[in-house]
C-alpha cells in the first residue's frame, strides 16, 4: 500500500470518528448493523463458500496458463477461436478491473483487434469465477447464474459492436503478431488438470449446499444430510491427486497465490461489508439510507431505475466482490431485480478510473461508445431479467 493511500485511510478514519454523531439512535443502530452483517458474513459465506473459491483461483492463476489465453488475440488467429476465449478469459485470468487494465493495453497495442481486446476488456472483472460464486451464494442463483450468462453474452457483443463500428480504424492499425508461448512441462494431462479442477468445484458446492426448505422431501434434503460426508471423500480425493500429480513447488506455489488473492480481497470485502451494513443494513432491518430512497431510484423494473443502476455501476468504482454485499442491502432496501442484474452487468467492468486509461490506451472517442455499449446492454438485459424473475 501507497504511503499516499494510507494517509488517506488515516485522515478519513479520523474524520469518520471525529464528526460522526455516534450518540444518535440511527447511527447507532447502522453501526449495529454494520457488524451484524460482518458475523453474517463470517458465519454463513467464509469457511464454506469464500475459502474454497480462494483455493480455485489460486489454482487457476497458477495451473493454467495465461500465455496460452492471451495468445489467441492475435492478427492471424480465427475470429470464432478470439471471441470465445476472450469471452469466457475471465474465468482464467480471475483479474479485477484494475489488473486487466496493463494487459489489455498489452495485447491491444501489440496487434490485437479492436473486437477480441474489447471482448477480452470487458470479459477479464466480469466473469471473475469469485464474484460469481459469491453473487450465486448471497444473492441467489438465479441471479448469480444471470451475471454469468449475461457477461459471457456482453463480452462478444461488445466486441462484435466494435469490431463493426471501428472496422476502418482497425483495418488501418499496424497489426504486429501476439505470440506466447504455452508453458509445457508440467508433467500433467488436461484431464488431470480438468479432474483436480473439477473437485475442488465440487467440495464448493457440497460444502456450499443449502440447507432445503423445511418440509422439502426427495433428493435435496438427502444431499444435504450427507454433505459434510461427500465434502470429506472429495477432500481426500483431492490430496491424492496433490500428492501424486504435483510436486511440492507447485503446491508451495499454488498455496501462495491463494494467500495473495487472501490478503488482497478480504481486507476490501470486509470494508465493504462493514459500509454496506452501515449504510443500508440487511435485509429487512433499516440502516443509515431510508427504504424510500433506494425504492424511488431503483425500485420496480422502469427503464430509469434500470438505466440510473447502470449508469451508476459504470461511473462508480467496486473493489474486488464488494459489489455483493452492496447489492445485498440495497435489494433489502427495495431495489429492484433488473436493476440489481445492470449494475453487476455494468459496475465491475467499468469505473470512471477505468475509464481514463482505456482512454489512453485506445482514445476517447472508442472508450466512450465501448463505455456506451455496455450501459445500454446492462439497461436492456435488466429490464429483460426484471421481467422473467416478475
């Protein structure tokens, strides 16, 4: 951390703590409900939801090769094989909105369309396989599994609009070649790598399995029961396959990069938990904002509310996941589902930072109609979710 930036941190702390009226019955209340969600968090999300994504993207980060994702883009490769990766590169690269800021400007400069860069931009923080764990697990799966799809579908169309729109620019552009080469010699299959993959999703899920509703009868509630069983086998398993198919600096180094996503993420996740709590509280318990507030602005399914949630996603700033948490008071406050889905469409890609050095990197002109598409396609694709969820 910045000198600069603790400083901040410092001064505004000091602020909070000398102006705040910490005696009035609301804000103690917020402040009550700020860490009442905080134990939520901790109790219901952490050990069976949080830990065990930290440990799939630190595998990923480590096991998969970034070089064999990026090399794709290149001016010679098929354009059917550079939008779908970089539609689904996301999920690979498990990159924030800051971090693939270097590397779009990398392969946009050294030769890549303007189409895939830009699927790629927007692909890189929105499919982030954490954020969507999460969302799937605090905010409901219907949700979670809209954010996935609708970011996938985001990331060609974005690219195909502006493959189209600049096509002329990008005919004109000094195409140079992208060549990374894979990283061979791990000594592993892709289905080795795929079944260590895979089991770690499932001990995600087991150990993430909801409780059913009460008076449920069938499969569910019997998955249920033998959840802690199944997580166990699947444990086991899983140090087989560490024990056999790794050798030990692999999984020094796999355990480090999950410490790295550790000490990056949950300091943020925690503040933002802690502001959200404060400012709008839980589900159904009154914090520092007014319900009336939340539901006049992004309450029902309108074409405003949907629009202003976009709008807002895009122009605001979100640290890694904590999007969730805010969502999560502001939906308790009486935001509306469709919008609820345009911010998430909207927000973790683009920042008004982000903006300023995409700018840079591809000019004003096509920052503002990419920033554009995906206002409008996070307008649209609420609107259309607020509808189906009713």
């Amino acid at each position: 951390m910045k000198e600069r930036t603790k400083l901040v941190i410092i001064v505004l702390v000091f602020i909070g703590a000398y102006y705040i009226p910490w005696a009035s019955p609301g804000v103690c209340r917020s402040g009550l409900e700020a860490f009442m969600m905080l134990q939520e968090y901790a109790r219901q999300h952490v050990l069976t939801c949080l830990i065990p994504a930290f440990f799939i993207a630190g595998a990923i980060s480590v096991f998969v090769s970034q070089a064999s994702v990026l090399k794709y883009f290149g001016a010679t490769a098929k354009k059917t094989l550079s939008y779908s990766v970089a539609s689904v590169s996301g999920t690979v690269l498990a990159v924030c909105s800051c971090t693939v800021l270097p590397l779009f400007a990398g392969i946009y400069t050294r030769g890549a369309g303007i189409g895939p860069a830009t699927a790629f931009l927007y692909s890189g923080p929105a499919i982030n396989v954490l954020a969507i764990v999460l969302t799937a697990r605090i905010l409901g799966w219907q949700l979670g599994l809209a954010r996935a799809i609708g970011a996938v579908l985001f990331a060609v169309i974005t690219g195909l609009l502006m493959a189209f729109i600049f096509r002329k620019d990008d005919a004109a552009r000094a195409t140079g070649e992208i060549f990374l080469p894979e990283d061979d010699g791990k000594g592993r299959t892709l289905t080795q790598d795929a079944l260590f993959m895979l089991t770690m999703v499932l001990i995600l899920i087991f150990a993430a399995f909801a409780r059913p509703a009460q008076g449920s009868t069938g499969l569910w509630p019997a998955v249920f029961a033998a959840k802690w069983y199944i997580t166990g086998v699947l444990l086991i398993i899983l140090g087989f396959m560490l024990k056999g198919w790794f050798v030990k600096e692999e999984r020094v180094t796999w355990v480090q990069s999950t410490w790295g996503f550790m000490k990056q993420i949950f300091p943020l996740l925690g503040a933002g938990v802690l502001v959200a709590g404060f400012m709008l509280g839980r589900p159904g318990h009154a914090a520092l904002i007014p319900d009336q507030y939340i539901e006049s602005l992004v309450g029902g399914n309108s074409l405003w509310a949907n629009l202003f949630a976009s709008v807002s996603g895009a122009l605001m700033y979100f640290a890694t996941l904590t999007e969730v948490p805010i969502l999560q008071g502001l939906l308790g406050a009486g935001m509306g589902k469709g919008p609820a889905l345009s911010l998430l469409l909207a927000g973790p890609a683009l920042s008004l930072p982000n903006m300023l050095v995409i700018g840079s990197v591809m000019g004003v002109k096509k920052t503002a109609v990419f920033s554009g598409i995906i206002v409008v396609l996070s307008t649209i694709a609420g609107m259309c979710y607020g509808w189906i969820a009713g």
